[in-house]
C-alpha cells in the first residue's frame, strides 16, 4: 500500500444538526446543487431544515436519511476530484448508502428514491412510542448478547444489538419496555453508562423484519453496477461485488447489527494508513482514534478538507 492509501467512510442518523455545513455552503461554488436536486425529487426543501430546523425536526427518520444521503454526497463530490488513492469505502447504516454512491455502483439520484423509501418504511414499521434506543457503555458485546436473549420474549417484547461502534460503545434498540429493562439488567452486570437516544426508531432490530419485505420489493426495481472502489458492507463486515448480494445485505441491514467494530478492524488489517470521514460530523472520527488509533480526517469544517 502507498503511504498515501486511504478509506473514505460515511457518517449516518446522528450526524445531522442544524446550520451544519454553513462554510460550505458560504464558501463552494455550487455546492448547493445536490440539496436542490434532492429537494425537488423528494418534495422537501433540505436547505431551509438544515437553516431553520431544530434538531427535533431533523432527527425524524423520514427527513434525516435523504437529508444525511445528500450532505454526505455533496462533500464527496469535493473529495473525489483530489488526487488520491483511496482502497476502500465503508458507511455506519445509512452510510453504507453514501459509499455505494461513492463506488459508483448506484446513481445519487436511484439512491435518494432508494434511501427516501426506506425511511419510510422505517418511520411507519413501529408505531410512534412504541421502540426504544439505548447507548451501553462499557459493557462487552457477548454480556449484552445475553441480557438481549434474557429480556426477549416475544415479537412484541424484544431488544437486540444494533450497532457494535466499537468494543466499549454498543447501541441496542426494539421495544421500548425491553429496551428500558435492557438497560438496567446492563447496569447490573457492569456497564458504566445506559443511556437513551433520542432517535424515532428501533433501527437494526427484528422490529425492522415487516418494512424489509416491502422494501426488497422496491430495492429490487433499481439497477446497480459492480462497485469501482471496494465497499465494506455493515451486514457481514466485508467486500461484496456482486449486485444481487450487494442489496440483499442492504434489506437484511434492516434487521440485523451495524458491524461498526469489525469494519474498522478490518480495513486497519489491510494496511490502509488513514480514514477520511465524508460527512458533517466528526462522530465515526472519534469511534476510529480510540478503539483502532489510525489517523482521521473529518470534513465538517473546509479547513479539514486541506489535509486530504
């Protein structure tokens, strides 16, 4: 690998927050025109939530996906045009969206339809109340496992392991109940913090099962090409070329854990020797300095964009 190697990775639901992005906007030449794009094929006008938005409104489902999908795309349209040697593309959830556009294996505007509908079926899949989301601290994966099996007891009363961010920080998500119960048997067995999210979804939970039907149905009416740059899926923490299996894993990210850790790990064992975070936060940045300590650039500043 060229000491220049690098992976380009992709920020999901948490990143947003309102007036993200104002340098840019201020500062690049058009870098505007994919938020109207989006605007107008998904009958919502992205420019005036990211400006006027509270974080109320922009962390709804149905809103923060085609909104993050579109952020993320803007600033790798500044990225791809530097020289660089980039080995891989990886995305946390709705990331993993950004990187398949990167990899040019879907248009933005296939997987804006593609990532709109998905939000909806997710927003409508539990009824608003009804889930629950929780950040475990300091508790390792196997134990958490466990308190999952124990608390689960039926499709109305479940809790699973949604995203594995790394070997100390793992989300759980499902029913609200089981959630809550979830935390306070973590608590028991050694976690140092259990703590709510306010997210209006279970994402990657059984909870999804019902919206993953539909959604292999819509998923399927859309052509993707073999990605040009290797992506690292979420579902199985590895590269897929073939376009069937590509969405597949993409439906079954619906239901199943967001592999976070294990991409990291991964894409470190391969000898890259820094990661670039294309996205308006510096969430995944942290995730990567403390648990695989590989330099990290994000790009929620322009400033950041000079040390690409």
């Amino acid at each position: 690998m060229s000491v220049s190697s690098s992976a380009v990775i992709f920020p999901g639901q948490g990143s947003q927050y309102p007036n993200m992005l104002s340098e840019y906007f201020s500062e690049i030449k058009d870098f505007d025109e994919p938020f109207m794009q989006a605007s107008q094929i998904i009958n919502k006008d992205l420019i005036n939530l990211i400006n006027k938005g509270s974080a109320e409104e922009l962390s709804k489902t149905e809103i923060t996906q085609p909104l993050l999908l579109t952020a993320n795309y803007a600033i790798w349209k500044i990225i791809e045009k530097k020289d660089i040697k980039i080995d891989f593309l990886a995305g946390h959830s709705l990331g993993e969206y950004s990187a398949l556009i990167a990899s040019k294996s879907i248009s933005f505007e296939d997987c804006l339809k593609i990532v709109n509908k998905r939000a909806q079926l997710m927003q409508n899949a539990v009824p608003e109340g009804k889930g629950g989301i929780a950040a475990i601290i300091g508790l390792n994966k196997l134990d958490i496992e466990e308190v999952c099996k124990e608390v689960t007891q039926s499709e109305n009363h479940l809790v699973n392991p949604a995203n594995i961010n790394s070997s100390s920080q793992i989300v759980i998500s499902g029913s609200k109940r089981a959630v809550e119960e979830a935390m306070n048997l973590c608590k028991d067995r050694g976690a140092k913090r259990a703590i709510p999210l306010a997210m209006s979804i279970p994402s990657h939970c059984e909870l999804m099962k019902p919206a993953s039907i539909e959604f292999k149905t819509f998923i399927d009416s859309f052509e993707f090409k073999e990605p040009q740059i290797p992506v690292v899926n979420n579902v199985n923490s590895s590269v897929e070329r073939d376009t069937e299996k590509i969405k597949d894993n993409l439906v079954k990210q619906l239901y199943n854990s967001v592999r976070w850790n294990e991409i990291m790990v991964f894409i470190k064992e391969t000898g890259v020797q820094r990661f670039i975070e294309c996205g308006p936060s510096k969430v995944l940045s942290g995730l990567i300095q403390r648990e695989v300590k590989i330099d990290c650039i994000n790009t929620d500043t322009i400033k950041n964009l000079s040390l690409i």
